[in-house]
C-alpha cells in the first residue's frame, strides 16, 4: 500500500503519473486475460492503468508528468 491513506480514494489529476515502489503482479483469473506485471521504477500515466494498480495494492508514489 502507497503511503497516500486508502488507495481506493485516491483521485489523480490528469497531469498526474504514479511511478512504483515495488514489482506489483497479478494472474487475472475471472476472464482469463493472462498474466500482468510491472517492475519497480516503472512510470505508469494511462489513467486506467494507475486506476488498476491502485485498486490492486501496488505500491506507488505519485510524480509530476514531464512536457517535452
């Protein structure tokens, strides 16, 4: 769990991104979509992603998305 309190509350603004803290996993076994994992220091912005790990118990802090 990220130190950001309950996970399932959190609200990212769009120009948000998580990076994790640790490898977070799962085997989605309900519909059969295969094996999911992303290693620690990955940046995660798809929105539904970081929504995913976030409800999946991955560990994370939040950083700000970088214009180029």
């Amino acid at each position: 769990m990220s130190e950001h309190g309950e996970a399932s509350e959190t609200v990212l603004p769009q120009s948000r991104a998580i990076r994790l803290t640790a490898p977070h996993g799962f085997i989605e076994s309900v519909h059969n979509k295969g094996v999911f994992h992303w290693p620690a220091g990955e940046v995660v912005t798809n929105p539904a992603t970081v929504a995913l790990l976030i409800e999946r118990g991955a560990s994370w802090e939040i950083m700000e998305c970088q214009d180029h």
